[in-house]
C-alpha cells in the first residue's frame, strides 16, 4: 500500500488556476446555462471544467450569493444522471467530496459482502 500512496501537495491537482478568473462573470454563465427552457451543458463545462477548486468554490459561493439560489439544487433540477455526479462532485470542498465517496463505497461493499454472504450459505 505505501507503494501506491501519492501526497497531494507534491503531485498538485490537474486544473489550476485560470488566468482569466472572474467569479461575477462565471456564476453568470452558470445561471444563463440553467435559465429558461433546456440547459446548455456545454456552458456548463466550459466554467466547471476550466476552473481549480478553489476557483469552483468562489463560483458556488457568488452564484449563491447573487441569484439567491442554491447551486447544488439548480443542478439537480436541470441535469441528470452521471453529468450531475460530476457536477456535484466538481462543486465540493475536497474533504466533503472524500467523505462522501467512502460512505458511498463502504455502503455498497457492505451490500456486495451481504449478497456474497447470502449465496454462500
């Protein structure tokens, strides 16, 4: 295991941080991707996907604070499937996002284990 372990300060992220940062500028984006009819995904990507965490969090945060609206809802009601995980995923501070991801594999390695117990017997 200690073979496989990565400290993440020295190996850093994928994504840094863009140049041409304006949170007021991409919270806009993100509203007028979600507003009206259908949803523009590529808009969507374009913000979330270009932008470091911590850039991401300041969009979550101006988006809130200026649409009164709750960024993590306004994606669950306009997207679905995978595409929203990511979203969801790519909008949580790390140590949340980490916490999440291990309740959600302890909770379907407990129900494999339970499945596997069951046939055994």
């Amino acid at each position: 295991t200690l073979l496989y372990t990565i400290k993440f300060e020295e190996m850093g992220g994928t994504i840094v941080d863009a140049t041409d940062f304006d949170a007021d500028k991409d919270s806009k984006d993100l509203y007028d991707a979600m507003k009206g009819l259908g949803t523009d995904e590529s808009k969507i990507i374009k913000v979330l996907g270009n932008r470091s965490l911590r850039q991401r969090l300041q969009i979550k945060s101006k988006f809130e604070s200026t649409f009164g609206k709750d960024l993590e809802g306004e994606l669950r009601s306009e997207l679905g499937s995978k595409f929203l995980r990511l979203c969801l995923a790519l909008i949580q501070p790390l140590a949340e996002f980490l916490a999440k991801e291990m309740k959600r594999y302890l909770k379907v390695s407990t129900i494999s284990r339970t499945l596997l117990d069951d046939f055994r017997d």
